[in-house]
C-alpha cells in the first residue's frame, strides 16, 4: 500500500468514525461538532464498519451488523428500524464516495 492508499483509508476511516457518531445507539453525542465533547465512543466499531463497506455490504446486512454491536456489545434492544435508518445513510455516502473516486 503505498503513501496515498493509506491517506484514503485514513480518511475512510476517520469518515466513518464521524458517521458512527449519528447512529449513538445509547444517546451520549449531544453535538457531533462539538470540540469540548468526548467523540470516541463508536471509534472502535468504525474498522468493522469500513470493512463491511469495501466488501459491498448492503443496508439490511449492515443494519445487522450494527444491531449485533448493540446487542452483544452495548447490552441493548433497539428496533431494527433504528439500525437500517442509519445503515441506508451510511450505504448511499459510501457509494457516492466511490462513485466520486472512480471519475
């Protein structure tokens, strides 16, 4: 991987850590924008995340995914509505992300 590669999947990285911060399964991100606020509580979960989304991962098997991370990780129950509602918007920003990158 060369110099450029990795800047891409550090910012893909850095992207999707900032996405997961909109799903907040358990409600702790008041403001994503704000600096005084400890934003690291999904960071964790973004390698896993990124992962599903470079092997082309669709919203219902991310939507899985994330309510599995809900389940066994953080102890919750949520509808999984609440998952897909967040995995449709991650899906489309990946696609048109790729879809930028390949022009």
């Amino acid at each position: 991987m060369d110099a450029k590669q990795k800047r891409e999947v550090r910012d893909e990285l850095s992207d999707v850590k900032h996405k997961l911060r909109s799903w907040d399964p358990i409600g702790v991100v008041v403001d994503p924008n704000d600096p005084d606020h400890s934003l690291d509580e999904y960071d964790s979960y973004a390698p896993q995340v990124l992962g599903l989304l470079w092997r082309g991962a669709d919203v219902e098997a991310l939507a899985q995914h994330l309510d599995n991370v809900a389940q066994s990780q953080m102890g919750l129950n949520l509808p999984i509505e609440f998952h897909r509602k967040f995995a449709e918007h991650l899906v489309a920003w990946w696609r048109t992300r790729q879809a930028a990158q390949t022009i």
